[in-house]
C-alpha cells in the first residue's frame, strides 16, 4: 500500500490531459519486468509506446529507439523507465531535454545520481520502491 505522499503522485502521474505513456527499458522477453511493465499500461487501457533502441516492435506494438523519436510531441508523455541504475540518468537528462516531466523510476532503476539530477531539474518523480504493476490506476478508474 503506498504511502499518502506516494497515492498523490500515482494519482497525479495518470492523470494527465494526454494520457500518452512511454516505458524506457521495454523487453521482448514476457519474463523480464520492462515487458511486464509494458503489457500493465496497454492491458489497462493507455496508449503507450516501448522505448527500446535494438527492438522495432514489442508485444505488436511499433518501438521508439529513444524518447526524442515518440511519436507526436515527447513532452505530452509521462514516463516509465525500466533500466540499470548506470544508465537512468542520461535516460532523465534526454527527458529533460525535450521537455517531459512526470517520470517514474520503477524499483531497481534508481540512482543517487539520477534521484539528484530530477529533482534539481523540477521533474515530477516518482521513486525508490512504488511500482506501476502494484500501484498504477486502471484508465477506467481515473476520474
């Protein structure tokens, strides 16, 4: 169960205007947790995009090879990143720069690196153990 604090931010990272979702780290392999992740926003009902440089399509859906190649204008995107700690960083900075805010750094992601550079750019994370398989809302349950 996530904490107040955490509700606020689950709750204000679904309900955006756009509602377009990216996840960063996205797998073909359906045991590896960027599918996992991938497949609970589609099953949900949000249309979302898998970012994944070596892949063109994941799960029947067409693949980004980085978030300056979402379709549409990047910044309508919230973001899931699935990656190792070592590369989540550069993964926010290429956020930032194209002007995507709302990000959330599902659990094993995170750096104190990362966690710094978000919060010292304004970013909207969400961090350090809430996952969206446990903890995201249903499209059809965001009022």
């Amino acid at each position: 169960m996530a904490t107040p604090a955490v509700a606020t931010l689950v709750r204000e990272f679904f309900s955006s205007a756009e509602q377009k979702f990216a996840v960063v780290g996205a797998s073909t392999n359906r045991s590896k947790f960027g599918n996992r992740v991938l497949r609970w926003y589609n099953d949900n009902g949000y249309t979302v995009v898998p970012v994944n440089p070596k892949e063109k399509t994941i799960e029947s859906l067409g693949c980004v090879p980085n978030l300056s190649s979402l379709p549409g204008k990047p910044s309508d995107y919230h973001v899931s990143i699935i990656t190792p700690p070592t590369v989540t960083k550069s993964i926010l900075e290429e956020a930032h720069t194209n002007g995507i805010q709302h990000v959330w750094l599902q659990p094993g992601a995170e750096s104190s690196e990362a966690l710094a550079f978000a919060n010292d750019v304004g970013m909207r994370i969400l961090a350090s153990g809430p996952c969206v398989i446990e903890n995201g809302i249903p499209k059809a349950d965001i009022k």
